[in-house]
C-alpha cells in the first residue's frame, strides 16, 4: 500500500520569508521565559530592523528561553508571502499590520492541525480513518488559504473539535498496537511526578501536565503526547520511539540526552547536555 510522503517542510518555520511576526504580533509576560513585557502589536526590543533577532544566539542566556520553544508550523511565512502577498508591517499600514498580526494566530492554529493531520495520515493503524483524515487535512489547507478578511472570520475553535475527533480516534488505533492494556492519562496532572523508568508505552499523555517530571529512562514507545506539556520534564536516556503526535516546541521545552530517542519527526535540540 502506498503510503502518503511524511514531508512536512512546508510546516516547518522558515524565518527568512517571514516578517517576525512572532517577534512583533504576540505579547509576552515577564516570566522565567520572557525576560520582559511586551503587547501585542510591539516589536520586541531585539528585533531588527532586517526582521532578524539581534540576539538569537543568545536567547536562553538573556532570558527569552520562551522564543527558543515556539514554533508557528510555517505559518509565518505562508501569512507573510502568500495572505498578504509579501507586503511587510512596516510599509503597509497601520490597519494592514492589524489585519497582518490578527490573521497570522489564525493561521498558525490551522497549520499546527496540517502537522498532526499530515502525520496520522502516514500512521498504517489509522488505515480505517485515512479516507476521512485526507479529505479535513484538504479543507485545512484550503481554509489556510482564504483572505485576510475571511481567515479573520472563521471559527478555528469549531474546525479545532472536527479535526480533534479524527485525532482521537487515529490514537486509539495506533496505540491499540501496544498489545497491552493502554494507560490513559489525559489532562493528568503529573507536574513533578517521579516517572524514572515508568512503562508508558502505548499511554495517552494527550494534554497532561509533564512539567518537570522525571521521565528519566522511561518508555514512552507508541505514546500519544499531543498538547502533552513537557517544559523542563527530564527525557534523559527515555525512548520515545514511535511516540506520535509530538512537536518540536514540545521537545525543545524539554531536558534530554544522547541516549534519548527520538522519533524522526523532531530533532535532537542543540541546549540538550549529552550525557555520554
């Protein structure tokens, strides 16, 4: 059976054809993530004027370890050159860049329902769901592609739940494979929680709350970890093989080692200490 190609490069963020509008149409809160306050609609204070962050090699250590974790699914670029046909912020306009930085969370909502669509369509046990799955992951792109005027009207939470019920069911299949009773803690609250060496292969983690939890040595094989929150959860030597539904914010949020195993649709992040 031909199976569809798992090329998400579309998906992927690429700041050279974007006008930082992370940088500019998000707000920030002075946190442990954010080193300062910023509204929405504001450059942030490190943004040059080429649309580059003059500090990017240097976010954690100045405290924006929160611009190293986000990830817009390409959306940035798509909203940069296609929705408002490569006219930036800065020369269109006040009301252009209001329409800009309303429209670009919008989009990135849709975009992050392409990266999960796109991967449950290359998952061989949610073979049943492959016709339904295929025909939302055309509609997203298409909605992707309506005007500013109309992105700016559309009901992302309604589309969210339609897409949500495909989801939920491509997990039950895929995770029925784990041969095994599947654990089920959805939304758990495992803040803190000491999982050194815990089984949870096949378990659905969707939106549990991992902060800081020791997952050090944990099997994680065949999990389901969408919406899953993994800031500084330690994933020290844990296999993760196989785990699906897992973003690349989610993993770059994380602690983790040379010995942790990843699935090929996240790479290994660069602030990660090797325990060799």
């Amino acid at each position: 059976m031909h199976m569809p190609s798992t090329d998400r490069s579309d998906l992927r963020p690429d700041c050279g054809q974007c006008f930082a509008l992370c940088c500019v149409a998000l707000p920030f809160a002075r946190s442990a993530d954010f080193a300062m306050d910023k509204d929405a609609g504001t450059p942030c204070r490190n943004l040059r004027d080429d649309f580059r962050c003059g500090v990017h090699t240097e976010l954690r250590s100045r405290g924006f370890s929160g611009c190293t974790v986000y990830d817009c699914f390409g959306a940035g670029q798509k909203v940069s050159r296609i929705t408002f046909g490569g006219q930036d912020w800065r020369t269109g306009g006040r009301e252009h860049a209001r329409r800009m930085f309303d429209v670009f969370p919008v989009v990135r909502q849709l975009h992050e329902l392409l990266w999960y669509l796109t991967e449950a369509l290359t998952l061989p046990a949610a073979g049943p769901v492959h016709a339904d799955l295929r025909r939302l992951l055309d509609g997203t792109e298409r909605l992707t592609l309506q005007s500013p005027e109309e992105l700016g009207e559309l009901d992302v939470a309604a589309h969210r739940q339609e897409v949500n019920v495909l989801l939920v069911r491509t997990s039950e299949l895929v995770r029925a494979t784990a041969g095994r009773k599947r654990k089920d803690r959805r939304g758990a609250d495992l803040i803190g929680a000491r999982l050194k060496g815990a089984d949870l292969r096949g378990a659905s983690l969707r939106g549990a709350y991992l902060i800081a939890a020791d997952l050090t040595g944990a099997d994680l094989r065949d999990a389901d970890l969408i919406g899953a929150d993994l800031r500084d959860a330690d994933l020290t030597d844990a296999d993760l093989t196989g785990a699906f539904f897992l973003t690349q914010p989610q993993i770059n949020a994380a602690r983790g080692s040379a010995g942790t195993r990843l699935p090929a649709s996240v790479t290994r992040p660069g602030h990660w200490t090797a325990h060799l």
